[in-house]
C-alpha cells in the first residue's frame, strides 16, 4: 500500500523518536497499518464498503517505559446493507407480530417503518469519510512486540486481535436478545411537553460543521479541554434553551470560570455538568440498547472526563464528533467498544 504524504509525516514522526526505537518502527509500521486495513474490512463486510485507507499519526509519547502512537485510520465507509435486512429490525417485526394489543402493534410497525425510513434517508449508500481510533504501545526496550488497542480521548482499551475474522453481523446476532426491552422502550416513548423542540439532526449538523474547528477551551489557551463546551453548544442549537438559572449557559467572554457549571462540566467528577443536568431536566435518559442510539445523542466516557456528540447511528455502528484539550482533524470516529455510556433524547423527533 502506498501512503504518499502520510508515509512522509510518520518518517519526520519517527524521525523525532528516541534512536533505538527509529529502526524496529518504522518497517514495522507498514504491517501495522495492512493489518489494521485488513481487521476494518474484514469486520465491517457485507454490511459497509470501506475504501481509500490512509492514516494519521496524532501523537506520539514516552511514558516511563513504553511508547504510545496515537494513530487514525481513515477511510471511506459506506453502509451497503439495507436497513430492512438489519438484524434487530427484523427481529422487531418479529415481535411486533406477537403483540395482542392491536394498538401497540400499529404503534410499533409504525415506529419500525419510519426507523427504516430515516436510516435509508440518512445514511444507506451514502459514502462518508470515517476516522478509527487507535494507540499501538510497546516497549523502549523491546518495539518489536507491540499491542494495539482503540481509544476514545486519550484511554485506551483492549481491542480484538489485529487479524480478527468476527464481523459485525455475528456481534448482532449475540447481542439481539434484548428485543422485549426495547419495544418497551418505544412504546413507552415520551412527547416533548416543554413547549420547544429538540431537533437531533440540527445537533448533530452542528457537531459536524464544527468538529474540526479550534476548540474554545484548550490546553493552549490554559483553559482545559472543550468536550462539554461543544456538546452542550450543539445541544443548544439543536433547540434546548440556555438556562441561566439551571447554570446552563456559555461564557459571556471566552473564559471557563464565567460558564454555567452545567455547560462547562461533563458530570464525571459529580459536580454538575451537562449529563446530569440533561438527565435532571428529563431531556435524555441512558440510552442501555446501542442498537437504538441515533444522531443526537450523548455519549461519555465511564474512564475520565469526557463526553462527544453522537453524529451517526444506523442500528449497527455509531459515530461521534467531539472536541478535546487540542484541535482535531477529523469530525467524525467510530465507536468500537470503548467504555462509555449513551445517552438519548427524551422526546419523540418530528
């Protein structure tokens, strides 16, 4: 495979690089990406198209003994399967077949048809550019035995063998009995009675259009990290109102400290944020069905401080936009496992 530009960038990167890891990295960084190439394509076949790899190096540190590549796999991914051959939405029919009461079932199949309806809408043959998060560890004194594992801001988790033959469909089959709950879950699905509207998509919009944009909060700047600022600020232009009282609401001027503490915080550290006061105002609940998180909603890490905006769901893979201590050149990663949890919207979308 060639690389052009991006085998340019990792030679200066490596170039940088202590003088006993220079020679065992750099010809190792060729397998590295094809066998990373060949795990995306092989997990994701039959359902997405992905195609022109090329990768990014983020960062690269030295901690203690090991060193630690924060590395993007990119690609054009593209969902070819249609969303009416899914394996939870075929099991939904399944189930809304059983139903006695004549109400829910015409409830469900509508739910189900307009579920199917949004997915092939938004995302069926639509080619988007997709970033995988990855770190590769070793150690300085021995390179040529690395790991690799996903990440999401920073921590990273243990990942699949590099050469895994599993596929995206078999996880679904696993994970598909869990059908009665989330029919309980649509039925039981709430109107917004607030007199507003929360527009997931316009949300997700803005996560997009400013994913890659320079955060407000940084470490640059000595203010920290930008990831609830972001969320909540495409929250609020998804259509939930600023709430001084609630302390809900941006900087006035550009500084952390003039932030409501719910806009500003993400909730780890139990001393407010944005998903405890999402929760407590009864605009999002945990979302416990990956299968349902949709465009719009929260997710956040269970391992530190950090949250992003859910820019993509089709019931098999999830995406998200987030903004951290410093700039990212991507808008949009892929959710792969990491240890988060999600958050939906309350209201029924119109």
């Amino acid at each position: 495979m060639k690389y052009n530009y991006l085998i340019a960038t990792l030679i200066y990167t490596i170039s940088t690089m202590p003088i006993y890891s220079q020679e065992i990295v750099a010809p190792k960084f060729n397998y590295i990406i094809d066998s990373l190439t060949e795990q995306l394509t092989t997990k994701y076949q039959n359902i997405y198209d992905l195609s022109n790899f090329d990768f990014q190096i983020i960062e690269v540190q030295e901690i203690e003994d090991q060193v630690f590549i924060d590395i993007d796999m990119i690609a054009q991914m593209t969902l070819i399967q249609h969303p009416i051959h899914n394996p939870l939405v075929q099991v939904l029919w399944q189930e809304a077949n059983l139903l006695d009461d004549s109400t829910d079932r015409e409830l469900l199949y509508d739910e189900i048809t307009q579920y199917v309806q949004e997915i092939e809408f938004l995302y069926y043959q639509k080619q988007e550019e997709s970033a995988f998060p990855f770190t590769i560890v070793y150690k300085k004194v021995a390179p040529e035995d690395f790991e690799i594992y996903t990440r999401f801001d920073g921590c990273i988790y243990s990942c699949e063998k590099v050469l895994t033959k599993s596929t995206i469909n078999e996880k679904l089959t696993i994970n598909i009995g869990i059908s009665e709950e989330i029919i309980k879950e649509i039925l039981n699905c709430k109107t917004n009675l607030n007199g507003w509207h929360y527009d997931r998509l316009e949300a997700r919009d803005y996560a997009l259009k400013y994913g890659t944009a320079i955060p407000e909060f940084s470490r640059s700047n000595g203010q920290g990290s930008d990831c609830a600022n972001f969320v909540s600020k495409a929250l609020h232009a998804g259509g939930i109102p600023i709430d001084e009282e609630g302390e809900w609401f941006p900087s006035p001027n550009g500084l952390v400290v003039t932030s409501g503490k719910n806009w500003i915080r993400t909730g780890y550290n139990k001393n407010g944020g944005v998903i405890p006061y999402m929760i407590s105002k009864g605009y999002f609940f945990e979302q416990m069905h990956e299968n349902l998180v949709s465009a719009g909603a929260i997710m956040a890490s269970n391992k530190s401080s950090h949250v992003a905006l859910i820019t993509y769901g089709d019931g098999t893979t999830i995406k998200y936009t987030d903004h951290s201590s410093k700039r990212k050149y991507k808008n949009q990663y892929v959710y792969d496992n990491q240890d988060v949890t999600f958050y939906s919207p309350s209201t029924l979308i119109q």
